[in-house]
C-alpha cells in the first residue's frame, strides 16, 4: 500500500460518491508471477487502515493470469457483492475513451482475432501481438493500447459486458510513476516495482513513498519473521522442484507450452541467483512476467487440470472474506439475501477443498521462513480472517 495506492483509493471515493469502498486484493503470489512482498494479512490491514471497507481475496487462479482471466476474476467477485461502480488506474485517465475503443473492437472483432494470431505466429508475446493487433486495426482510436494499465482496464470493461453488470467503470489517471518504472522520479510517488528495488537495497528508504502505517508494517513483519519475501528465497525450492520432477509432470504444468519447461529446467542448473535465470529464460516470445508466473505455477505445482476446474465456472463461485471496517459490516448484512454465491470467513470441511489452490499457494509463501515462522504463517490462513477495522481507534479485532 504505498502513496500511489492511496491517491487512487481516495480519488475513486471522490470520483463516484462511494459510501462504501471494496478492495479486490491478491493474496500470497501476484498478476506479474511474483511473492507479494508481505503476506495478504498484512496487506489486508494496510488496505483498511487506507479506507477500503471491505477486502476481497482475488483467488491465486485468477491473480496469477494475464490481464483478461485476472480482470473477469475481480469483476465477477465485484459484480456479486453488488457493487455500483468499478475504477481501476490507468495512463489515459478518461473512461469515455476506453468505452469508445471497446465499441470500435466489438465491431472489428474478427479482423483483431486475425491479426493476434498472425502476430503470435510471427514471434511476438501475446500481450504485445494483442497491442499490435489493436493498434492496426483500430485506427482512430485515441487510446495508447500499449499500456499495461490501459489494456487492463479494456479488460476490465470487456468482463463487465460479459457478465451483464450493471457496474459502470471509472478511471482513475496514473501520476507521477508508470507501471514498470523502476526509478524514483518524484518525491512522494513511485512505481511498486520501484518500491520493491528500494527494499532489495539498502541506500534509500521507502519513507517518502508510502504511508507511515505501511512502512511501520513492514519493519514489524521483518522484526518478527526475520525477511520480506522476493523470489531469489525461493529460488532453492524452485531448483528443486524442476530437478526431481519427471519430464511428464513439468509437461502438465499450468501455461507450460512449447517446450517453456525445458528452457526452465535447462536454465536453472546454471543459475547463481533469480535475475540471472529470467535473463536466461527470456526470450522475445514470452514477457518477463508470463515466464515468473509459469515459475509459480511450477513452485506451487499447480496444473493445467486444477486450474481448468476452476476456470471452467466462468465466475468466481464463492467470496473469501479477508478484512471489513464496521461499515463494511453494515454492508454485508444489507447485501446477504441478494449476495447468490457463498462467504467464506473461515476455512473448514465444507469449504477447504474449494480453497484447496489458495491453501497450497501460503503453504508454499511460508515454505522459505524457519519452521517456527511457517507455522506461525499459515495459522493466520486458518485462524486470523476476517480481520476487523475499528475506524475510530484505529484497532484491529476479529469476528
């Protein structure tokens, strides 16, 4: 949760006359195939302590996806909880134009899906064949489709479509900082890629950046667990994973295509630390972020079938309650006879195999912490949720 977060959560309040704000949040592993930095728990009361009213998991097969799977996950969980309007950041910052574009693309759709696969056959990753393939066709439109938050967005519009919603989307223009900046060109925002280099470091602090409570946040969980989390700590288990593996069960991988996982594999037995196996692995084909995830996918074990059974419903099938404020609350007990999918605020036997993936994922986020700190880490999976914001005196509780 740092400065930018906050800039957004509050304009959205202002942009829409919210009375109350849900944050759809990534649990343990996140959309560009990495560890969150800290765990959902923590995150989950920076998020409250920001002003959101209720926290959402985004569940790992959807946060873990590319943009179109990651955006319907959070607009079906959205769409259940009733909401009047999404807003998500962009680089454009006006909805009109993302609704002109989608009206043009629904026009043009046969020709787009053409040229996405005559680009793909020609070498190029598929968000930048996508890009390319808007770019071509859509020549009047005055939205730059080569931004990851603007393409994004598009999805998140398109999903809203697809489930018939009566959400409406606002926008919410990025300042200061791009997605992938990793360098710190102003004096109280930057990029989470950014924030993230500052922490492998030690010349800088992220002080200016963030809100107090989430630097205080992270200095606690690193007084009590000892790190933060970042791949090159799990890079040993990775290594492990690939080299005791049969070539059979790499193959069943989830996004392990055309061979990706022998690449891996090959790379991985050379490798002295996670920056030299990216850079190993990359090619012009696959983007920096479509391989982390595959490396996920792998140091979760999580396979083409296990997410294809979930993948298959179309829409998110429960609602996994991680934190809400008092008004949150209120919310929720006005919603429950018209919310139509489950709430799940604790783990037990009716709902643990449904949960089973998002279970695996912190099994595997607490693996690389010594054994008491595990422990201690996946207790809050089954024990800690949902967590209780006290707006007034700023004081956490559970139900």
């Amino acid at each position: 949760m740092h400065n930018g977060h906050v800039f957004h959560l509050t304009s959205s309040k202002e942009t829409t006359n919210a009375d109350v704000v849900i944050a759809v949040m990534s649990g343990q592993f996140l959309q560009r195939g990495e560890p969150a930095v800290v765990p959902k728990h923590v995150r989950t009361k920076l998020a409250l302590q920001a002003g959101a009213d209720l926290v959402i998991e985004l569940p790992y097969s959807y946060s873990t996806q590319h943009a179109s799977i990651f955006a319907k996950g959070a607009i079906s969980i959205l769409d259940s909880l009733k909401c009047d309007y999404v807003c998500f950041g962009s680089e454009e910052g006006r909805i009109e134009t993302f609704y002109d574009l989608i009206t043009q693309k629904k026009q043009l759709t046969s020709s787009i899906n053409s040229s996405i696969r005559t680009f793909l056959d020609e070498g190029l990753s598929y968000p930048a064949a996508y890009s390319t393939a808007l770019q071509t066709n859509l020549e009047t439109s005055n939205l730059d489709v080569s931004l990851p938050n603007n393409i994004l967005g598009i999805h998140y519009l398109e999903a809203i479509e697809h489930f018939n919603s009566k959400m409406e989307g606002r926008t919410i223009k990025r300042i200061a900082a791009n997605y992938h900046d990793e360098n710190t060109n102003h004096h109280s925002i930057a990029s989470a890629t950014a924030i993230r280099k500052i922490l492998k470091g030690e010349d800088q602090s992220i002080a200016n950046f963030v809100p107090n409570f989430t630097k205080d946040s992270i200095e606690e969980y690193i007084n009590e667990y000892g790190t933060l989390h970042s791949w090159n700590e799990y890079l040993p288990f990775l290594k492990y994973k690939l080299t005791t593996s049969r070539k059979e069960e790499l193959e069943e991988i989830y996004e392990a295509v055309e061979g990706l996982e022998r690449r891996v594999l090959n790379s991985v037995l050379s490798c002295l630390d996670f920056q030299e196996l990216m850079t190993l692995i990359k090619t012009k084909r696959y983007t920096w972020t479509r391989i982390q995830r595959l490396l996920t996918h792998i140091l979760t074990n999580t396979s083409k079938k296990e997410m294809s059974t979930i993948l298959d419903q179309d829409r998110v099938p429960y609602i996994r309650l991680l934190g809400m404020s008092s008004k949150g609350k209120t919310y929720l007990n006005s919603k429950k006879k018209v919310i139509d999918i489950p709430i799940y605020t604790t783990i037990n036997q009716q709902n643990q195999k449904e949960l089973i993936t998002d279970l695996k994922a912190t099994h595997t986020y607490a693996s690389m912490l010594s054994l008491n700190n595990q422990q201690k880490l996946i207790k809050t999976e089954y024990s800690l949720y949902p967590i209780i914001f006290d707006e007034n005196t700023n004081y956490f509780s559970r139900s």
